[in-house]
C-alpha cells in the first residue's frame, strides 16, 4: 500500500488524523500531512477508512 493525498483538495476536517494518527496529521493550518506513505499491514484497515471519510476525497490509497 501507497498513500498520498493532494493537499489542494483538503478541507482540513481532520478525519484521517482521528482515524488514523500513525498515517496521518494535520499541519498549522489543518491541512493533511501523510507520516506514513507505506503504512503496515495492520493499518491497511483504518488507512482506507480514512480515504473512504474524506470529505474532499484528498486521500489516494494504491494496494
């Protein structure tokens, strides 16, 4: 798995970084920042949850 996400698109909802905080945080502004690009296996799961959640659809999942 790759993760990206576009941070043009953020809405800085902070979902992704509620969901999933190993993966991913929120800079001052609350835009999105990937910590993870390749998370392990056992956060495939919340990782996906969070793109799903997005209200921007700012986060890519590659399997």
């Amino acid at each position: 798995m790759r993760v990206t996400a576009d941070r043009d698109r953020c809405v800085g909802s902070g979902q992704c970084a509620m969901l999933s905080p190993e993966v991913f945080d929120q800079d001052d502004d609350g835009l999105v920042l990937v910590l993870r690009e390749v998370p392990a296996a056992d956060l495939h799961e919340e990782v996906h949850r969070a793109a799903d959640l997005c209200p921007a659809r700012s986060i890519q999942v590659q399997d």
